[in-house]
C-alpha cells in the first residue's frame, strides 16, 4: 500500500503491464451496451479489421446521434467523436443498432413486425449518418444493424420501401 498524492491509501489489486505507446485508431464505434450483443460485437469488429477501436459503448448506440433523448446526448457523442480524430487520427465510424433494443422500447414496440424493426432501425442509421457527416465529412462512416441471427451492413440509403423489400430478399442489407 502507498499513499496517494491526495492522501488516500491506494493499493494495487492486479498488475499488468499496459503498451504506453501511443495508437492509431481503426474505427470508432459507436454501439449498444445490451450485453447479449457483446460476443457478436467484438467478433464482427474482427472480421472488419477493427483492432485498435475507440468504442463509445451507450444505451442505444447510435440512438444517441439519430434520435437523442436530450440533445446533450448527441453534444457528447459528437465530442467523444472529435476527440477519437485529434488524438488517435480516427477516419473511420463503425454505427450500429440492434433488434429487441430496450433504448427504443424492445420488440414490443414494433408488435412482432420485423420488417417494420428493420426500416425503423434504417431510418435512425440513416439519421445518425447524416448528422456524423454534417460535422465530420471527411469520416468514413458504416452503418450496421445487428439481430440475433447476424450483422447486416446497409450498403444504401434507398427509400424504405425498397428496405422493406430487401429485408425478405437480402437484396440491399448483406449479412456478414
């Protein structure tokens, strides 16, 4: 045990040795904390060659930018984004949302109709997209939409009928 600058005891409960060298960052990523995503997450991150992330791990993931509860959520967001840039020359942001989200009020709200979960989750991503390159237009910016099945990239931000036709052909949201 030691005593800190402040006067406090501190005692060291685990050592590990952590890189003190400075990173470039692959991605922010901007998702959900819902646990029952965590595995999925960290697996598609892989996939994508994501492996120096800044995660920005929030109650709705990109919720926050699409459809805040306070426009504060989206100030911060949009902050923690920024400083991803200037401190780890980020140019690329990995937004996702989930089936069954609780940010959104679950499956309840969309009465069983995934179609309707699907566009619904389209929108947002497109919304949260939009603001992203409103402030940082350089950024590369993906959108994800994650269910219990996989990930699906939306690869375009056609109309939601076109959406909602390709939710049953796959034609336009492609599963990784």
């Amino acid at each position: 045990m030691r005593r800190s600058q402040s006067g406090f005891l501190v005692k060291r409960v685990l050592f590990f040795r952590s890189s003190e060298q400075k990173y470039h960052c692959d991605a922010v990523v901007v998702a959900c904390f819902d646990h029952r995503f965590d595995l999925v997450l960290r697996k598609f991150l892989k996939r994508i060659r994501v492996v120096n992330p800044d995660p920005i791990i929030v109650a709705g993931g990109a919720k926050s930018l699409a459809s805040p509860e306070h426009e504060a959520d989206r100030d911060f967001l949009i902050d923690q984004v920024g400083k991803s840039i200037r401190l780890h020359g980020t140019d690329r942001v990995v937004l996702m949302l989930h089936a069954d989200c609780g940010a959104y009020g679950g499956h309840g709200v969309f009465k069983g109709d995934e179609n309707a979960e699907v566009i619904h989750h389209r929108n947002e991503l497109r919304r949260a997209y939009s603001v992203l390159m409103g402030k940082f237009p350089h950024l590369a910016v993906e959108c994800y939409f994650v269910d219990f099945a996989g990930v699906w990239k939306l690869d375009s931000f056609g109309s939601p009928e076109a959406l909602a036709d390709a939710a049953t052909s796959a034609a336009s949201v492609t599963q990784l």
